[in-house]
C-alpha cells in the first residue's frame, strides 16, 4: 500500500520514524512518501523514487499566533504544495502526525478529495481549540490517540479512536545514551522554535550567571549554531551541544525545560527538572481568554496531565523569572527529599502511559483497519 506522511517538527520527525519502521514490518509492499525529517529518511530501507522525503520540516516550524502570522505566505505555499503532491502520489491513506495547524487542513482537503486520513497524536483539543472535535469527527477516518487522559475525553466526545500506549517509552529506552561532559553540569533545553529560544535563553543564561555551575544547553535539531551564540558567547561555563539530548538529560542533575514533549522525555529518562514556559503578549492573551489553554487544565506539561499531579514545577509567563528559576534548581540539586518525590511522580507517570512497543502496535492496527476497507 501506498501512504503518505506528514510531520511538522523535531517530535514527529521521530514518532512517525518509528512507525514507519512498523509499517515497513507489518506491510512488506508499504511505499511511503513523507514530509517530515532525517529521522524518517533514515526508517526508509531504499531510494524508489515513490518512497521519499517530499520536504524537511526544518523549513518551516512555527508556534504561536504572532509567529504564525509572520510566515503566513511560506505556510500557506507549503499547504498549496502538499496538497499537489498527494494528489499526484495518490496514496492509500495520509497519516497526519501531530502538527494541527498545518494538518487539519490538509485532513479536510483529504476528506474533500476521497482520501482516507488516520492521525496519530492527535491534535490537544483538550487543551484549546476545541471546535477542531467537529473536523476531526468529519475529516479524519481514525484517530491514534496517545495519552490516557486523551480516552474519557475523545469517548465523551463520540470521536473514534485507537489507544496504543505511548511511543515515547519505546524511543527513551531503546536510546543509545552518551555523556557530553565528563562533570556536573545543568541542561537547559529551550525549545526548538526559534521564538522559544529567544524567549528562554535570556533568563537561563541570567540563572548560569548566578549559580556558575557548568550549563548544557541542548541544540535543536531544527536550529544551527547561530541561533544560541548571541546568548552562550563570553560563558566559559556554558555548552552548546547537538545530537545529544537524552544523553545531556540522562547525565544532568537537573533540567530547565521549555514546555513540550521534551518534559514527559525528562521525566521517562528520570531528570528532576523545571518546566518554563512565556510566549509573546497576543499569544499569552489568545492561549488565556481565547483558546482556554489556562483557564480550563491545571497543567501545560504532559507529565503532570498524565497522573493530574504537579510532579514537577511549571513557571509561567511572568512567573518564569531568574529568581524563581535559579531558586528551583537550587531546590532540584540540595534537597534530596524534594527530589525523591519527583522522582517517585516519574514512576506513576511512566505505568500510566502503558508498555513498550506502542509504536508496532498503532502500525499493525493502522495497517488493519486499511485492509477492512
């Protein structure tokens, strides 16, 4: 069979690798064409000309309303561009993986067009956007779902889905892990988007100042070095380091982390960490009093929605400072009580996303349910 993939940034780059993999193994026919990033071109086994990276996300990752409006004529070629080529490649099915902005219209184009469409991490409705249900109930044939809160809430919905547990699990213990430095050291994971960075990196390289501890800062694989050095230069005590990042968690004694899916790997690999997260004022007014991303959810990290605990501590907007931070990660290295705790809340979080194996598991079923058809 013939699918065709979509993956908008770092996070789905490698959970639709891993699925391709599964494909690969439950479909031996399977000719997969993609958008996504190295991580998939590296999951294809040959060079047909159907099977192939159409374009790499790198070129185009944004976040937030005011990033989003600033490269509105680029999103909008990219869109025109994607939807030609799957009409050109005709594919059995188009896998959307995670990427809502970008992939919820290309699910209705899909729709529109008489292609059938699966996706897989779906879009956090339950978070903010919630009128996006009604598309995801008219558009998309079959939703993979990953989170167990995800399953009374797309139950109460009357949206269709499989659960399969967590592709996370998988990539965090199969990983190779290797240490960047042969000392102590604090990561600082900022993001990936070119805006969180900007946003983060001024007040984590204030907190390296304070404590003068050696810092990693781990590189995104979306950005280049430039990105960091207005920041890292003239900070002896300060590393920049690529291609590295479970390794820079795993060995850390504590981690500050831009919110995403680089909290929940933290917590899975077992690093006492801080969440941070601050946006721009239109984007912070639009998340609060629009889209209801605050108001609605106690929580903006993953692993504290997993077990509906603060397992960990999330600094938001005004409260994400050099005081509060540098007073956390002090809290993080000395109080081996606190974290103990933290590292207890990691073990529930870690049952409460199921087994190993999620990744095969979602392709055998996607894989089913294209040979019901």
């Amino acid at each position: 069979m013939r699918y065709y993939i979509i993956a908008g940034e770092a996070s789905g780059d490698l959970h639709a690798s891993n699925l391709m993999r599964g494909l690969f193994r439950e479909d031996p026919e399977a000719r997969i064409r993609f958008w996504g990033g190295d991580m998939m071109l590296a999951a294809c086994p040959d060079t047909d000309s159907y099977q192939m990276l159409v374009h790499h996300y790198k070129e185009g990752a944004v976040m937030g309303l005011t990033e989003v409006l600033a490269k509105a004529g680029k999103l909008l070629g990219n869109l025109e561009s994607c939807k030609e080529d799957i009409i050109e490649s005709s594919p059995d099915v188009v896998i959307l993986v995670d990427y809502p902005g970008f992939n919820m219209k290309i699910a209705r184009f899909c729709h529109e067009n008489g292609i059938k469409v699966f996706y897989y991490i779906a879009p956090k409705t339950w978070a903010s956007r919630e009128g996006r249900n009604r598309q995801l109930k008219k558009y998309v044939d079959r939703l993979f779902i990953v989170f167990p809160f995800e399953i009374p809430y797309f139950t109460q919905k009357g949206i269709p889905f499989i659960y399969k547990g967590n592709p996370l699990i998988d990539a965090v213990d199969s990983h190779e892990y290797r240490r960047p430095l042969d000392k102590a050291y604090i990561a600082v994971l900022p993001g990936s988007r070119k805006s969180e960075i900007n946003r983060m990196m001024p007040v984590c390289m204030e907190v390296a100042d304070r404590l003068g501890c050696n810092v990693v800062v781990a590189g995104a694989p979306s950005r280049t070095e430039e990105d960091y050095l207005p920041y890292i230069q003239g900070r002896k005590n300060v590393s920049l380091i690529f291609n590295c990042t479970y390794g820079i968690l795993k060995y850390a004694d504590a981690a500050i982390i831009n919110s995403g899916t680089a909290s929940l790997e933290a917590a899975l690999i077992g690093t006492p960490q801080v969440v941070c997260w601050s946006t721009s004022k239109a984007t912070y007014f639009a998340g609060k009093y629009i889209l209801r991303v605050l108001d609605h959810i106690k929580y903006i990290s993953l692993g504290n929605l997993c077990i509906d605990k603060a397992a960990f501590r999330e600094l938001i907007q005004d409260d994400f400072n050099a005081d509060a931070v540098t007073e956390e990660v002090k809290r993080l290295c000395d109080d081996r009580a606190y974290r103990q705790t933290m590292l207890d809340d990691y073990k529930e979080i870690r049952r409460s996303l199921g087994g190993s194996g999620a990744s095969f598991e979602v392709a055998k079923a996607m894989v089913e349910e294209l040979r019901k058809a």
